[in-house]
C-alpha cells in the first residue's frame, strides 16, 4: 500500500494545542510521509498514541499541561492518521519504532522523553530497547506487553491480507465500522466519559477509515512474536520508565501487562490509578505529567 499523503502542512486538521492551532507537518521516512505536529521549545517530549486514535488524541488530553517549557512533538504512528507506512512489513512495535526513531532524527530531537499509551506504549518502550542511550525515560500508559487474543485480533486480524483483507475492510467500512467503531471508542473511555474535547476535535473518519482498520489487523498479526522479543530484551534495558495503569481498565488487564513489565526492567516503576480506564491521559493527565516531571528530575540529577 503506497502513503498517500503530501509532505506539505496539513491545514485541514489543525489541533488544539495550548495556545492555538498547530498543522500537521510532514517528513519522509522510508518512501512514506511520516505526520507530526510541534509545539514549543526546551527539553524535548514525544507523544506515541494508540489503536484506533491518531496524534489527536494525546494533543487533546495532554499538550495544556505539557507543552510549557518543552518541544512538544506528537506523531501519527506509522500507517495511521496521515502518516504512511509498507503493506504487512511496516506492521509491529519494532518496524514503526525504527520508523520513528529516522523522523525523530531527522527533527533533531536528542535524548526525548516519550509517553506512549496502550500500543504505543509498547512502540514506546520498543524505541528505548533499540536506543537506550537515546532515550531519557518513557512513560507508559497501559502498555500491552504478553501475547494474547485480543477483541482486535477478531475485529480487525483477517483484514490484514492482502486482497480478500481489503475487499473486507472496504465492506465493513461501509456497513458494520459505521456501527460498531463509535462502540469501540466509547467503551475504550469507561469507566470515565467520552470528553467534550474528543468528540467535539477528533478526526473519527481519519482514525476508522477502512486502511487503517486494515493496519491494525497486520499489527495483530505481527505483535505476538515483537512482545516475546520485547519481554526477553527488558530486562537489560537502562532507562527509566513509569507505567501507569488503571484498575479499571476494560481493554488491556494493566496487573498482568504493567506489573510485568514493572518486573522485568530494572529501572521501572509501576503506579496503579484506582477507577480509571484505559484512556488514562484524559482521565488523568495530571498524573502523566507527574510522571514527566519525574523523569525530567532524574536525568538532571
């Protein structure tokens, strides 16, 4: 599948960030257009979203409180929102980690704090076990780190081959996505509500259109065998993290993925929210910023 987007601003979905707008921005990575959209000046803070979201959504919850005294740099993962990637080799937390890391270069950004959630989280930290020495910390927002069956998995997996995956996605868009997909979005904010700023800003079209849907059944398909090489590889990794999970998390069991996660990497730390869900950056983006600023301290130390 070849990156339709042009590596030109993106005036069509300009996002809130904290004292205005902010266009899209473009890069070429690999063949493909990599979107991101910056902020600021200072120590520089990257934003990694998850399934089924863009860099919207991390912009909306989060860029108030973390765009002051920092370069602020949210990215569209690879093959989601405007960003592009390969057909089935540009899936997994590995491949879109070596992504990114050639466009944070090409910014050059030295030495970031990333704050990646749910399937980005797991980008995130797949970037700190690539370049540890690049890396200042990573906050982790209900990071999936064990292989196992997944809703996702039957939803979106048999829309990853190619043929009969796009004449799939392509029918579904049309008729069940239209349904099924605003469920999906909603469920994934409880126990909390669906914020005012999500469903009055968020491209919903951009984030369910039929390719994409596509792009997470490949990463499906590639993630098992990436999270064993991940799980194998954290213990030695030197950098801090935070992981954050809530207890009341209907889409990844944060005691499972967290806790482990917390275990394995000698300088992890594990915090449990009590009554939030996965959207932990809406819900709580006070906390996520505590946990910057943490990090922030120890790399001054």
């Amino acid at each position: 599948m070849h990156d339709q987007s042009p590596l030109t601003a993106d005036r069509t979905s300009a996002l809130p960030w904290r004292g205005g707008e902010v266009a899209r921005a473009f890069l070429e990575v690999g063949g493909h257009a990599l979107a991101y959209a910056e902020v600021g000046q200072g120590r520089p803070l990257v934003l990694i979203h998850g399934t089924l979201t863009t860099l919207d959504d991390m912009a909306l919850a989060l860029s108030d409180l973390l765009a002051p005294g920092r370069r602020l740099i949210a990215v569209d993962r690879p093959g989601f929102g405007r960003s592009g990637r390969d057909r089935l080799s540009g899936a997994g937390i590995f491949a879109q980690a070596r992504g990114l890391w050639r466009g944070l270069d090409q910014l050059g950004v030295e030495r970031p704090i990333i704050v990646g959630h749910s399937f980005g989280a797991s980008v995130a930290v797949a970037m700190a076990v690539l370049r540890p020495a690049a890396v200042a910390g990573v906050v982790a927002l209900a990071p999936l780190v064990i292989p196992e069956w997944r809703l996702e998995h039957l939803i979106f997996g048999p829309r990853a081959w190619p043929g009969s995956g796009d004449l799939l996605a392509a029918t579904a868009h049309a008729g069940l996505d239209r349904g099924l997909l605003p469920i999906l979005w909603r469920a994934m904010f409880l126990p909390q509500a669906m914020p005012p700023s999500m469903t009055r800003a968020f491209p919903f079209d951009l984030a369910g259109e039929a390719a994409a849907t596509m792009r997470i059944g490949e990463d499906c398909l590639a993630v098992g065998p990436e999270l064993l090489a991940l799980l194998a590889r954290v213990g030695a990794l030197d950098v801090p993290l935070e992981i954050l999970g809530g207890d009341s998390d209907l889409v990844v069991n944060n005691t499972l993925h967290g806790r482990l996660l917390a275990a394995l990497a000698p300088r992890a730390r594990f915090s449990p929210l009590p009554g939030v869900g996965h959207m932990i950056h809406h819900a709580a983006p006070e906390v996520v910023a505590a946990a910057v600023e943490r990090l922030e301290r120890a790399g001054s130390a």
